[in-house]
C-alpha cells in the first residue's frame, strides 16, 4: 500500500520472545550453559542483543572517519630517519611518530622538508628534558602542533624507575606546560594490554594513570593549560571487546575531565598487540594484526600504527614496513573505513559491552583511588600482582587451548624451523638492577612454547 515500507508488515518483536524461542530450540538444555559466555572480565555475553538493552544507555557518538594512517620511526640516526619518514610520507603514511633514544639526536635534521601543519607528528622521548623540547619549538615551524608524548609514570612502571625522581619528574611536567604546544602529556596503556591486564584493567588503569597527572595540575595551577592527552593502546583480538575498549576508554576520559571541570580532547593512538604475536607460523601475525587495525579504527583511534608481522623476532626491515603500511592503506582507501562517521553507533551487543565495560573499570577506579592512588598501588606493587594474577590466567587457557593462536598451540607446521631465523630475542630479557619497584613486563602468550620448540629444532 501507498505509504508503507517493508518493514511496516512485520511487528515488533521483545526481548523476551527471542529468548523463549532459542530455549524451545535448544530442547531442555541450560540457556546460560549452551548459548552464554563469560569473558575474562566478568562480563556475560548473550547469544543476542536487543533495543530493550539500550534503553538505560547513553549512547556516546564515535568519530572514526578522520583517522590517521601512522608510522613509527626510530630515530638514532637523524638523517636516516629523515630518509624514511620522506620515504613513507610518500607512500602513504599520514602521521608519523619519532622514537628519541637520546638530546644528541638533532630534531631539526629529521623533522627537515615535512609540513608539521598537515602532518601529525609525535615525539616518544626516552628521556626527560624540557631544554631538548623548547630548542625544537624556537627552531621548528610549526613545532607547537608536535604531540609530545611525556609519560614518566609510564616510565615508571615500565622500568621500575623515575627518570630522575618524582618530585623531579613531575615538576618538570609542570614546567612544560609553560611552553606553547599542542600536547605535552601521554598515558601509556599498552603496557598493561602487553603485560597480560584484562580490559577492565586497562581502562581503570589508564583512568587512574591520567589522575595522578591531572591532580599534580591541579595542585600546581596548571590544569587550565592542559590542552589534550594522548593514550597509547595496544588492540588485541578479541575483535568486538577490543571496538568497545576504545569507545569506553573515550567515555571514561570525558567523565574524568569533566569531575575536574575541565572539557579537554583526548587523542587515541593505537597499535596491534604484542602479547598474541608468534615467531612460529608468522604470516598468522598478518590477520591478527588486520583484525587489531580494523578494532582501532571502528574503536575510533586517532592514529593507528600497525605492527610488523615479524617484529617479534626481525630487525625492522623494508618488506614488513611496506606490508605493514599497505594493511593500513587497503583499509582506509579499498575498504572505505574512513567513509562512515560512526560505523558501530547503535550495534547493540558494542554499545551494551561498552556500557558494561566502562562501568566496571569506573569501579575498579573507585576502588584504587580510595586506597590512595595509582602511585600507591604500583609502589606496594598491587597494580604488578593484579596484573598478574590476570596473565596468568589467560596463559593457563592457551596452554589448556581455550585460547587459540593458529600455528602456535594449534595446527603446528612441524617442520617450521625458526632457530637460524631469530635476528632479535624474542623472549622476556633478564636484567637484573636496582629497581625502586617491580616493573610491570610484557611478555607473549606463546613465550615457552616456543622456547620448547626452539631447543628441539
């Protein structure tokens, strides 16, 4: 009839129908036992999801249209890093990111003929030093727009040292915020996805991480000059979570800043997972690393960063580079994931895991700042064990293959041999030194497997 659409003949169908239905068609079996999954996180996963599930959601709009295809670049050397950042501007990269070992690396020599105000430039200092960033900013056009991803708690514990001392550290943040750019601070949550962190963990993590940043601020007068934080993620595969991780990561932000009566961005940077990534079976890291990329950017990064497929065990290398940037290019320019504003707005199973998600780490938040704080709990190490406690659980599920990677636990290639292939040692390294913690260490699901492998060969 004139007027009507398809779907007017159908009517609408509840929550509790659907339901009744799979229970008649699973004939007397247990509906939570058949068609119910829990996940690491404690989160009950339903076979369906409904609009009814939406009803007391506040549904937050994710922007992943303007993401930036990104390139990390490890600059020791500074003209040949300069060679390479030319070199992958030109085949597509968008945003690139400097890894600075030391002052004596010239910016101005690496940053020369790339237009800082059309690409997006981040600087990962592996030191602390406000003198090296205000020389870059009087001698760089442009340089106010560089994200410099300042991170010493992050430092912390990563190392289980300050650069120099807290009190050091930390006023020297506030000494930054006397220079004109764009982004000074950097939470860094990629360690705790490396280290084995469940996702809840990473988000009440990252949350109280940025707290201790925001209250040094406070404390100091700075906050009204905080003008954007970048939080570093690492995507893992679980495919769907990983989507809801960003958008709950982005909600949490919003609530943060604004309990500080603040409004300020927050810009996602993300990179494939290290901690699923095999030296066995290696093509395998393609796909994970594809499905990783296709979650940051459906999540809504600002910038992803790709991995590349032998990055575990290989000296970066001119093929895993391009490979690595064409996997980001084919998803942005043949698949089209820069077209769609908000490609998972309304998904009902996304939106209610987000939900869920953001409202146990605001828990686990909570509870870590009525113990005292982020600070606290990584100096009596609580942070570390709880860490963990969850790495060890999800080791002891690849181990019993409840949790599969191809090539490695599962579907071996027996006469894969990898020994005489190793340029890097890809195992958890042993140094031992006088720490002020316990550092939180990544370390690879499939690390002792693949030792076992290794002294057969």
């Amino acid at each position: 009839m004139k007027g009507e659409t398809l779907f007017d003949s159908f009517r609408d169908i509840s929550e509790k129908e659907w339901k009744q239905k799979i229970q008649y068609n699973l004939k007397g079996k247990d509906y939570n036992e058949e068609v119910v999954w829990n996940s690491p996180e404690g989160i009950k996963v339903k076979p369906f999801y409904h609009a009814e599930d939406l009803e007391h959601i506040t549904i937050q709009q994710t922007q992943n249209s303007s993401w930036k295809i990104g390139q990390s670049i490890y600059a020791g050397n500074a003209i040949m890093a300069n060679e390479k950042a030319l070199r992958y501007l030109e085949k597509g990269a968008e945003a690139l990111q400097f890894i600075v070992p030391s002052e004596n690396v010239d910016a101005v020599i690496f940053l020369n003929n790339i237009d800082l105000s059309r690409v997006k430039i981040c600087f990962e200092l592996q030191f602390l030093s406000n003198t090296y960033i205000k020389q870059i900013l009087d001698r760089v056009s442009n340089a106010d727009k560089i994200h410099w991803q300042i991170d010493p708690i992050g430092h912390l514990a990563r190392s289980g040292n300050w650069y120099e001392n807290m009190s050091s550290d930390m006023s020297l943040i506030g000494d930054l915020f006397t220079l004109d750019t764009e982004t000074i601070l950097s939470v860094d949550v990629s360690l705790y996805e490396n280290a084995g962190a469940d996702i809840v963990q990473q988000l009440a993590y990252a949350m109280s991480h940025a707290n201790e940043y925001l209250n040094v601020l406070k404390q100091d007068g700075n906050l009204g000059q905080l003008k954007s934080i970048d939080f570093k993620v690492s995507v893992a595969g679980n495919y769907f979570f990983e989507i809801a991780k960003l958008k709950a990561l982005r909600n949490l932000w919003s609530v943060l800043s604004k309990a500080y009566g603040i409004t300020i961005p927050c810009s996602i940077v993300s990179q494939p997972s290290k901690r699923n990534k095999t030296i066995y079976d290696f093509n395998v890291n393609m796909l994970r690393t594809t499905t990783e990329c296709m979650s940051a950017v459906l999540g809504g990064s600002d910038v992803v960063f790709n991995l590349n497929y032998n990055a575990v065990y290989k000296k970066d290398n001119n093929f895993a580079n391009r490979i690595a940037l064409n996997q980001l290019i084919l998803l942005k320019e043949e698949s089209y994931f820069d077209k769609v504003e908000n490609a998972t707005e309304g998904s009902y199973y996304i939106e209610t895991i987000t939900h869920q998600l953001a409202e146990k780490a605001l828990l686990l938040f909570k509870a870590i700042e009525k113990d005292g704080g982020f600070l606290k709990q990584l100096k009596n190490h609580t942070i570390q064990n709880k860490i963990a406690d969850s790495a060890r659980k999800q080791q002891e599920k690849f181990d019993a293959k409840k949790v599969v990677l191809v090539g490695s636990n599962v579907f071996q290639n027996e006469a894969d041999k990898m020994g005489e292939a190793l340029e890097l040692y890809p195992f958890v390294k042993k140094n031992p030194r006088k720490t002020l913690i316990t550092p939180i260490i990544e370390k690879r699901l499939a690390e002792e497997l693949e030792q076992n492998r290794l002294s057969h060969e």
